[in-house]
C-alpha cells in the first residue's frame, strides 16, 4: 500500500516534514519497484536527508508546494 503524509511507517514519524514527505515520495517509488518494506524505509529515509541537505531553497520550496508529485498552483 502506498504511504502518504497521513499513513506511512512509524520510523518515519520523527523526520522533518519537508524531509519526511520527500522519503514518503522515494519509499513509494522504491515500493512500486518491487523493493520490500524492510529495505525502502532505510534507503528513502538515507536519500530525503540527502536531498534535503543538498537542495536549494527554491527546490525545497517548490517540493513543498506538490501535492502526489504535481504543483498544487497547477491543480
């Protein structure tokens, strides 16, 4: 079953939002590649941090704004 900001693992839940909405992206994109849940937490959870620390602040702010991968000003 896909995550989102409402249902995701529970070692999610002490992440920063914006990095934690950003693992839930990676962990449901690794889950649709077959990967197992044991395996997507820590990997999405390792590349969010990732992300978020080499990402500009134009980027984190437009991520900010998706809602399920589209720009909500778009919907």
């Amino acid at each position: 079953m896909p995550w989102n900001m409402q249902d995701y693992p529970a070692s999610l839940k002490n992440l920063d939002p914006l990095i934690l909405k950003k693992a839930i992206d990676i962990g449901n994109a690794l889950l649709a590649d077959g990967y197992p849940d044991d395996r997507a937490i820590p990997i999405a959870t390792s590349q969010a941090k990732e992300w978020y620390d080499n990402a500009s602040a134009d980027e984190k702010e437009a991520f900010k704004k998706q809602v399920n991968g589209i720009l909500e000003n778009i919907i």
